[in-house]
C-alpha cells in the first residue's frame, strides 16, 4: 500500500489510492520458508494464555502477587460471570472451555493493538469461524446429551406453540440455531476486528501519505537546497500537514477504541458460546 | 462502480443496528438509573442485545468487502 503510493502522481492526486484493497491483507513469509506471519501470531495466541496461566498460578499463595492476581481475576470472571452467571447449574464444567476461548481470542485481538504487530489474527476469517464450529459442536453434543433425539424434534416441531405455527416456528427456530448461530458469531469477531484494522491502517497511512510521503517533510529535505526543482515548496506541506495532523490523531483516537474493542468482542465471544451452551442445557428458560 | 453500490448497500445496512443498538442503550441506562443493584445483570444482557444487532450491521460490511 504504501509502495502504491510512492508511483502516485501526487501533485494532481490528492488521495493516493492503493491499486487494489487486497493489499491491506497481504503479508510477506519469513525467509523462504512457508512459515507466514499470521501462523507465527496463531501461535503466539495459543502459547501466551498458557505461559500466563502457568507463571500466575504456578505458586498458588494466599497472598497473591501482582500476576498471580491478575490471572486469578481474569479466570473467576470467567468462571462467575459468564460459566456459573449465564449457564447456571452445571456452568462449572464448561470454565476451562470458556477460560481458553476467552485467552485466545482475547490475545489474538490484542494484537491487533500491539505495537510493531498491529495484525488482528482473528480477523482472519479461519480462525473465527473454527472457534465457532467448537461452539456449535459442544451446544450440540450437550443438546443432544441432555435431551436425546428430542432436541432436534423439538427445534422442528416446537412445544408450547399454537399448531397452525408449528411448520413456521419450526423452520426459523431450525435455521437460526443449526446455521445462522454459528455464522453469526463466527463473522462478528472476524468483521469487528477487519474493520478496526481497516480503519486503522486507513488513518495512520493516510496521515503518513501527508506528512512524510512524497511532497511532504522527506521531499522537502532532500531537494531543498536545489530549490527550483521541487514541486509546490514549502506552501505545499503547509497545506498538507494540517491535513495529515488531522487523520493521525482520528487515528490514534480509534487506536484507543479499538483496545476497548478487542477486549469487548473476546468477552462477548465467550459471552455468546455460554449462552448457546445454556440454551441447549436448559431447554426450559 | 459496484463498488459504489455495496457502499451505498453497507451504509443502509447500518441504518437499522444503529437505530437498534440505540434503543437497547438507551433503555439499559434507563434500566440500571433506575434499580442501579441491578446493573450488573442489566449490563450483560445489554451487551449481549448490542451483539445480536449488530451482526445485521456486520454482515453488510462482510458484503462490502465480497463485492
């Protein structure tokens, strides 16, 4: 993207556009090896939650120290909030489920805020949509636990509903839990995190592209002392740096939305997998 | 210019979950102004309603970007 800006004809194009979006989700392998980026953050995701967890709770003392207590707040909300507050009776055994979803993603997002990494792997559409097949398996399995063969029936021929809706009811509730469920959860992780790194890389490269690129404090350095031979002069940057000052504090003013963001859609990814888990265990509510 | 089009797709495709994330906002704070001992729950199930909603708005951006 930014080398698609150093061809630009800037001086009868403001905006300098990338020549494809695609771009923005193209990453280099390491070397020659076929090793991407992206799998190297995949494991960086798996391995920090259990290297966080390991040192947190390794000890176990009574009075906790800094990480020890940080680990031990993060998993009792977990296990309060969201294992025993949503599922209720019998949430306890789906903590350590929980717990790792929640680590992962919330690690995964991070890293869409992390300087010098700054690439979201969640919003990589596999990984989402994996987590959300695991969901899908487990509300599944434990509808089937619980209820045998009735769970199915009952999504296509619902209790409790007048008969003349039955066909109707059934073909909704039927869609909306076997397809629209999985998909749901699985595209509001990816498109959240795609777009606050679309927005992001907008901003900041946009800011880049008026301050520093082409025209700006780099053009002016290096052809300043010919003086004739460069383009607009310093009127130029004048008019271009308000601009660019402009985009990178809306930049960097979504940087710090986008860290609530990534906190937020972690939690309300294991939120969501909770409550699918409950509907299945307690049919009743 | 179709990518035109899928704008114009995705910014009405935003118009409902705005106003919906707007109401469910709204009532939450209404609900926790008024019993503040229930927030906690009220809190929740708000953010569990603004993730409902806004799947609707995400999908039209997901189209955006298939187009």
């Amino acid at each position: 993207m930014i080398t698609a800006a150093e061809t630009c004809d800037f001086i009868n194009e403001v905006v300098c556009k990338p020549a494809n979006v695609k771009e923005l989700f193209e990453f280099a392998n390491f070397g020659s090896s076929q090793i991407s980026r992206t799998e190297v953050l995949i494991l960086l995701a798996g391995l920090i939650p259990v290297a966080l967890m390991y040192f947190g709770l390794r000890k176990k003392s009574t009075v906790p120290g800094k990480l020890q207590s940080v680990v031990e707040s993060i998993f009792s909300f977990v296990k309060d909030e969201i294992a025993v507050g949503v599922i209720g009776r019998g949430g306890e055994k789906f903590t350590p489920y929980l717990i790792s979803i929640f680590m992962f993603v919330l690690v995964g997002n991070l890293f869409e805020v992390t300087p010098l990494v700054n690439f979201p792997v969640t919003s990589r559409m596999a990984l989402p949509l994996f987590l959300s097949l695991l969901t899908y398996v487990i509300f599944l399995v434990v509808g089937v636990q619980k209820q045998g063969i009735g769970y199915f029936t009952h999504l296509i021929w619902p209790p409790g509903v007048p008969v003349a809706l039955k066909p109707l009811v059934g073909i909704i509730e039927l869609v909306s839990v076997l397809l629209v469920r999985p998909f749901s959860l699985a595209v509001r992780l990816f498109a959240n995190l795609v777009a606050g790194h679309v927005m992001l890389s907008l901003l900041l490269a946009s800011a880049y592209f008026f301050i520093v690129q082409p025209g700006g404090v780099e053009y002016l350095i290096a052809r300043a002392p010919i003086g004739a031979a460069w383009p607009g002069g310093v009127e130029y940057l004048i008019a271009r740096a308000p601009i660019g000052a402009a985009w990178f504090t809306l930049g960097l003013a979504i940087y710090g939305f986008e860290l609530i963001v990534s906190i937020l859609q972690a939690y309300i990814f294991t939120l969501l997998s909770a409550v699918y888990i409950q509907t299945s265990l307690h049919p009743e509510h | 210019m179709e990518a035109a089009y899928a704008l114009i797709g995705y910014g009405l495709a935003a118009i409902g979950p705005g106003i919906g994330i707007g109401l469910i906002a709204g009532n939450a704070v209404q609900a926790m102004a008024r019993q503040p001992e229930a927030a906690g729950m009220v809190r929740t199930t708000m953010f569990l309603g603004i993730a409902f909603t806004e799947a609707l708005a995400l999908i039209g951006f997901v189209l955006f970007f298939l187009v």
